[in-house]
C-alpha cells in the first residue's frame, strides 16, 4: 500500500484532454496540504524512549509466550470483541511495538512473524489505518497468533525505513523469520487479521460445533465455507489451496451438516460443498463448479462484493480491477441512496456477475470528482448514473431520469452494446460570424468531418503552456485566408469537449483535414514559421504553387 491514488483504467481518458487529472491532483493535494495545516501531525502517539522500548519488548515477549499456548486452538470466543476506539487505541499501544533504528533488527530477527507498519507522521492514509492495525493487533493476540505487530516512524528513522525498503506511506510488510513480503490484503482491521493469518499458518478456520458455529457468525460478514466430511482429498486439497491464494475472504471448514446449516441453511447434504456467504440481500451463493483453486477463485471474485458495493479508499483498487469489466456507476448523497438501494439492488440481481453495480457518496469529491469530470459533471448535485466498459475504455451517461425502470433499460443496452458511448461537450456556440469557427464535441461530425471544405483544426486546453501562443498564429492565418472560399480555420478546446475520432494527446495540435478525405487529417508542426504554416496550407489548398513573403 503506497502512498498514491489507484487509477480506474479508464480514468486514463482523461489523459486524452489532461486538465482533469491535473486538476484532480491538484485538488488532493490542496486538501490534504489544508488539513495538515489544521491538525498538525496526524499520529499523537510519541516514540517511546529506550527504557520504555525495552520494557514493551519484554512485555510482549511474555504475551507471546503466553499465547503460544493457545496457537493450536482455531477459534476464540472473544475475538473481534468490539471495542471502543479510545479502549483500541490504548490497548494496542501496549500491543502494536514502536520500533526505532536500534531495535528495529531484533524485533524482526529474534520473531518468526512480524507484521511492520511503515507510516509517516503527516500522511492522512497511515493516520486512518493506524486504529485498524491496533484493532488486528488485539484480535491476532486474542487469537494467539504468533505475529508481532509493529511500527515504524520512517521520517523520524529514515534509515532504518530505506534499509526495509519503506518507500510509500503507509507501507505494511510481514516478516517470515527475517524474509519480507508486501502487504496484500484489505485494510479494515478485520481485512488484516484474515490476511495475516493466512500467511502464518491458519488459511482456514476449522468449526466443529454448533456453538462455535453461531459464535463465528456473530463476527464475520462475509466468509467462504467448505463442507466436507474427512478434510481430505482432492477436492479439500483446491479448497485449501484457494484459501491460500487468496488474499481477502474468510475461509471456515466444517465436516457436520447441522454445524454447517447455522452458516449456510441451505447447504447441501452431500461431501464437497462451497459457498459464500454475505451479510446483505444476496446472502447465501453455491458454488457450481468443478473444484478447482482457480475456478474457486474466479467464483469467489465475482460473488464477493455486495449488490451494491459503495466505492471506499480502501476498496477502489479491488473495485477498479474486478473481472466484471461493466460496470454502473450511481453517484448520489447518503440519503438518496437509502432511497435508491432497494430497488438498485433488485436491478443488480438481474445482471449479477455481469454488471459491478457501485455506489459513490457525491460529496466525497476525492472518489466522485474524477468520475464526475470526465462527464463534465464536477458541480452537479444530482444523482449520475454511469456506466463504463473497461474493456473497451468506453464511458456511458443515463440522460433519462435515475429511477429504476431506466436503470434497468440503461444496463440491458450496457449489456447488448447498444449504447452509444458518451463524449463531452460544451453547447453549441453561436458564433456565425467569427473568423476562426469554434467546435464542439456534438459540432465535431457536422463542421469538421461532414464539411466539404479544407480545415485548419486547432486543437488546445486552456491550461496548456504553448497553446496562446499558437493561437496567436491561427488568428494571423485566419486574417491572412479569410478570402478563400475553400479553408475553415477552427479550433476546439479539448479539455471540453471530446470526439471518438479525435484523437490527440498534446497541446496545442494544429491539424489539416483535406477537403476530399477528413480520415487522415494532416498534422503540422506547431514549431514551424508562420510563413512555413501558411506555405504548408498553400500547398495542399492548391496543388502547386506557394506563398510569397509579401503576403504574410
Ligand atoms: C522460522 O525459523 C524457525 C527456526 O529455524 C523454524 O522452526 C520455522 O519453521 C521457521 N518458520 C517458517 C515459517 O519458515
């Protein structure tokens, strides 16, 4: 986990005008800068002194020795307890192990497991994940896991943090015996300590009554279970191996039908059977396929978001990179939604496995704002309903009305390829008299492509450094062939609008479309002369001929 912003692919649209990633950069980084500038530092906790340092190091020496003697057991009653966030915190400043440059290698040394955060005092990311890695903290202890949970201060240690190879904040590494791996799993507290038990020993969790069964349930959300009577054979050994592999779900086993239905009341009186289970709507889902690890896995990533997922920080990279490749966007308030949810999810259920649906709080402007750019949307305060396919990098926009009905209409063409894909536009000017004709991304076909004439296309953004520099030159060209009856000079600003056939990725772009053939449009070097630019329009207005220094 890095410290940088996950990119939808195709938020990389947005390169083609640029202003809105820039823009959006520029927008983080301001509110981040604003709310330093308020809170200061953004972790309270000081490091402790030497003395201190050893005494927490003896201290959780002896917890884990303690615990070691629980490993063995599979499940605890008290796991999870929830916990006020002030009990959290403090109990995992005795839990979570502050390092420094003198005790960094010993903890990491002396412990088969460590799971080290490296954060920075200023960086709003560490701040928020720091109370879920106290929360892991105290579950894995009350588990009996044998990992150590630490952190690293990487500005106040900076060598300490280069020799580990922090370079993002925040950055989570687990230790095997001295060995580093990255961090691969979720970032809920809960997100960590299944992750982290996976990787140190316990992929699945084994439930053998009905007790433990119930208890589990209390505690866990979403979780994949396997029933099956022996815990052997092939089809346990893909089941164990899914576990494995992947980083995020819960995985329980249990060999009792009647310890199975607490979880599952449907489950199949038969060996081998898979589920997920979730706490929402789409509660229970079977697993149909042949076991195997990666049909299990590709199983478990369509299923394992809700209905409705509502896009997070923490969950935008899992969003951005699931196999549903379409995918709706619904950008609304927290109190619209609560309106919408019921029936949106009714609709998801109808494109289950082929239509991500995701939820956007609008006035979460780090997650909407992007989205809502590339729309040209950014200061709507209406529900958007949108719609990408990331496989074609194509964006849709649902013009009617948000409600269900249209919705539903809007996935089924989403689905059949009948939509038409939306670009951006700002309204058609009125400007018949203008020397220099402006296009818009609805006037693209009519004016440039559909036109009988010659045209001299400038292309620019309001933002680009070159690009009034240029214009200059257009408008000296256009005063200079305002007589000919054969040449339009225009010019479109790309930051506004868009259009499927023009495809330009820097500005300014000065483009010849010849009269005869707008497929192929000619593009002219902004670095040349004026006189080389009007030579070069010359030359392809007549077939011969060029212009003398006279003219110009
Ligand atoms: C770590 O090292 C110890 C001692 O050599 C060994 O017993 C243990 O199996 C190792 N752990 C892992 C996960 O490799």
């Amino acid at each position: 986990m890095v410290h940088t912003r996950p990119q939808p692919q195709f938020l990389n649209q947005a390169m083609v005008s640029g202003k809105p990633i820039l823009r959006f950069i520029f927008f983080t980084h301001t509110v981040l800068l604003l709310l330093l500038a308020l809170s200061g530092p953004a972790i309270a906790s000081e490091p402790a002194g030497e003395d201190a340092l050893d005494a927490d190091l003896e201290e959780i020496e002896e917890l884990l020795a303690v615990d070691s003697e629980l490993e063995q057991q599979t499940f605890s009653e008290d796991a999870g307890a929830k916990l006020s966030e002030a009990e959290v915190l403090t109990r995992a400043q005795r839990i979570v192990h502050e390092l420094n440059t003198d005790s960094y290698r010993k903890v990491i040394e002396k412990n088969e497991y460590v799971l080290l955060l490296g954060y920075a005092p200023w960086c709003q990311r560490s701040a928020e994940l720091m109370p879920q890695f106290a929360e892991a903290a105290t579950t894995l202890k009350e588990l009996g896991n044998p990992v150590v949970m630490a952190k690293l201060d990487a500005e106040r240690y900076p060598k300490a943090a280069s020799s580990l190879e922090i370079k993002g904040f925040p950055t989570l590494l687990l230790f095997t015996n001295g060995t580093s791996q990255f961090y691969t799993g979720g970032y809920s507290g809960e997100d960590i300590v299944i992750w982290t038990r996976k990787k140190t020993g316990v992929p699945v969790i084994r439930l053998n009554s009905v007790p433990e069964a119930e208890g589990f349930l209390k505690k866990n959300h979403i979780f994949v279970l396997g029933l099956f009577e022996k815990y052997k054979g092939p089809n346990y050994e893909e089941f164990i191996k899914a576990a494995k592999t992947d980083n995020e779900l819960q995985f329980v086993e249990l060999s009792d039908v009647e310890v199975a239905r607490v979880l599952f009341p449907d489950v199949a009186i038969s060996n081998n059977f898979l589920g997920i289970v979730k706490s929402e709507h789409e509660q229970y889902t079977k697993f149909e396929g042949a076991f195997k690890r990666k049909k299990i896995l590709q199983f478990l990533a369509i299923n394992k978001f809700p209905l409705v997922t509502k896009l997070t920080e923490a969950n935008s990279i899992r969003v951005y990179s699931s196999p549903v490749k379409l995918q709706l966007f619904v950008f609304a308030e927290e109190d619209d939604l609560q309106k919408l949810l019921e029936p949106l999810q009714d609709v998801a259920r109808k494109f289950k496995s082929k239509i991500m649906f995701v939820f956007v709080d609008i006035k979460d402007e780090n997650l909407a704002k992007p989205f809502l750019t590339l729309y040209g949307l950014e200061d709507t305060r209406d529900i958007v309903v949108a719609a990408f396919d990331n496989k074609i990098s194509s964006k849709y926009l649902l013009e009617a009305d948000p409600i269900p009905n249209n919705i539903e209409d809007f996935c089924s063409r989403l689905l059949s390829g009948a939509l038409s894909p939306f670009f951006k536009s700002q309204p058609v000017p009125d400007d018949a008299d203008a020397s220099i004709m402006v296009v818009v991304g609805k006037t693209f076909n009519e004016l440039i492509l559909e036109s009988p004439k010659n045209i001299l296309l400038e292309v620019y953004t309001p933002w680009c450094i070159n690009c009034e520099a240029t214009s200059k030159e257009v408008e000296k060209l256009a005063k200079h062939f305002k007589d000919s009856n054969n040449l339009v000079i225009a010019r479109i600003d790309a930051s506004a609008n868009e259009h499927p056939k023009l495809q330009v990725s820097d500005y300014p772009t000065l483009l010849f479309y010849p009269a005869r053939d707008k497929s192929n449009p000619t593009k002219l070097s902004t670095k040349t002369s004026l006189k080389d630019k009007a030579n070069f329009i010359n030359k392809h207005l007549k077939a011969k001929g060029s212009i003398s220094k006279d003219e110009l």
